[in-house]
C-alpha cells in the first residue's frame, strides 16, 4: 500500500488524487456579479451545506494550479457580497461543464453556455431557470486558505430565499430524492448520477442507540457469510431479541424449511442460516436476521 506525503507531490499530482477519493462531490453552480453589472456563471465542487441555523453553504474558488491566478467568482465576491448557488441535475451537467471555460472578465457564461437566467428576489446575480433548486445567498466572509497555487478560499454564503421546482416535490411538500436526478464530481473527467436505481436507505441511529457490533456473539461477527455492512445494520438493533421471540420465529415456514433440511449436519445448518440471514437483510429485516443468527 502506497503511502503518500502531499509535500512530494506537486500541486497538479495531488489535486489528481484528492479529487479522485474525495468524491462525489456535489455541485455548486454559482452566479456572480461585478460592481459594473457584469454577470459569471461558473462551477465548483469544493462545495457543501455547513450550517442551518444560520443556514450557511461553502464553496471554494481555489487559485489556479497552472498559474496561480485567481477565478472571476472570487473577484465579483469581493466585489458584491452575494451569489445564487444553483443546484446541478443530469439534464444541465453538459452546459455547466461549458460554463466552466475560461472567458474572458466580461464574458457572460449564460450566454455561452446556452442555461436560461432568471431573476433573483433578493440579490443581484440571476438564478439559472434549468436547476431544480436554486439558493440565494449573501456572502458573510471569504477566507483565504493560502497564497500558492492550488490555495482555496472559503466563500460562507447565508442562505436567504430557497427556490424549488414543483417537480421534485414530494406529497408532504419535502424533496423526493428520486426526482432530482442529481449529478456529482468525481475525479478527472469523471462525474456519477444520483438515480432512483442506485439509492438506498441506510436506518439512522439517531435518538435509538444500537446495541454494537461487539454485543453480538461471536460466531456471528466472525461471519463467512455476513459483510461488515450487515454487522453495521445487527449492530444498529437497540435490543436483542429474547429467547421466545426466537423460538416463536423459528417455528415459522421459511426458517423450518431451513432447519428441517440440515437437521444432524451443524456445519451445514449454521452456513444456511447465515445465509438466510443475509437475505433477511438485504431485505430490510434487519431484528428477523438476527433472531435466525441466534437459533441454536
């Protein structure tokens, strides 16, 4: 295994990797304006929802690695303290990669790259018509995290007014995550979409405190069936189950069918229900695999 220190690598080498592994990232698109009126529309990864109360996003126009120069976002930042952070989705990924070219100061990327601006309520930079949610923001400091190429510089927007298309609505009036089709940032040229096919849940903890892997027996944290993640979701449990429950559980059709075809072979009975058991899970019956694990 490779071990690598950052300050061998130059700053192009280790941007490759970092963004390679730190991912995916979501994108901000971001639309600026100058003192003079003139409007910029440019992407960044380096991007993320910090706080909500306040409600605070962050993103960085990192200096240029090739030259060091700074990106115009950050030049209008400094000069009017606001922006709209416009949500990225499949059917824009193209025209905002186009946004990202580097015109010329004056350049309107709106234009250049074909998306529709729509006028904000509360700041002066336009939204973009095409992204399903669009922040406006006032800018509350940018910090400067260097000097040399490569260097971010910490934008902390607040969140002023949210805009949400009505077609990523769910019933409840909430975000349905299955509508919004998002796309992320990976390394190089590489991006990912966030599509109904490859969501999953993952049962938070949250106020319910699990019970740990470690509470688990032996035989089944030291599984060849079970993965790490499904000793991730027995552990999540916050009780195990007793000894009726169990018994109650192992009389049903699906478990007898298992017990009944391995009686006198131990080896072979434990394999199946484990394996039993990882189909349980894999189905979201997370207290049901354990109980089957625990049969003796």
């Amino acid at each position: 295994m490779p071990t690598i220190n950052p300050t061998d690598l130059s700053a192009m080498q280790l941007q490759s990797y970092l963004n390679a592994v730190i991912a995916p990232r979501p994108i901000c698109l971001a639309s600026t304006i100058d003192k003079a009126g003139n409007i910029n529309l440019s992407p960044f990864s380096y991007f993320n929802i910090f706080s909500i109360n306040p409600a605070m996003c962050v993103f960085s126009p990192s200096r240029r690695v090739r030259d060091n120069t700074t990106k115009h976002t950050l030049e209008n930042i400094h000069e009017v303290p606001e922006c709209v952070i416009n949500i990225v989705n499949y059917d824009m990924v193209q025209q905002t990669s186009l946004s990202s070219v580097e015109y010329s100061q004056g350049v309107n990327e709106f234009v250049k790259s074909g998306l529709t601006p729509l006028a904000s309520e509360l700041v002066k930079p336009p939204r973009v018509a095409e992204s399903y949610v669009q922040l406006e923001c006032e800018v509350k400091n940018v910090i400067a995290l260097g000097e040399g190429a490569g260097a971010g510089n910490l934008v902390l927007a607040e969140i002023k007014l949210m805009h949400i298309n009505d077609a990523v609505l769910a019933e409840n009036g909430g975000i349905d995550q299955t509508k919004m089709d998002l796309v992320a940032r990976l390394g190089g040229d590489w991006y990912c979409r966030v599509t109904a096919d490859n969501l999953f849940r993952v049962a938070k903890p949250n106020v319910k405190i699990g019970i740990g892997v470690d509470a688990l027996p032996f035989a089944i944290r030291n599984s060849r069936v079970l993965t790490g993640n499904n000793l991730g979701q027995l552990g999540n449990l916050e009780t195990i189950p007793g000894d009726e429950a169990i018994e109650a559980f192992a009389l049903t059709s699906e478990i007898k069918e298992v017990l009944d075809a391995t009686i006198g072979d131990n080896q072979t009975r434990e394999l199946q229900l484990h394996l039993k058991a990882k189909q349980l899970l894999d189905e979201g019956r997370v207290e049901d695999a354990l109980m089957v694990l625990l049969i003796e």
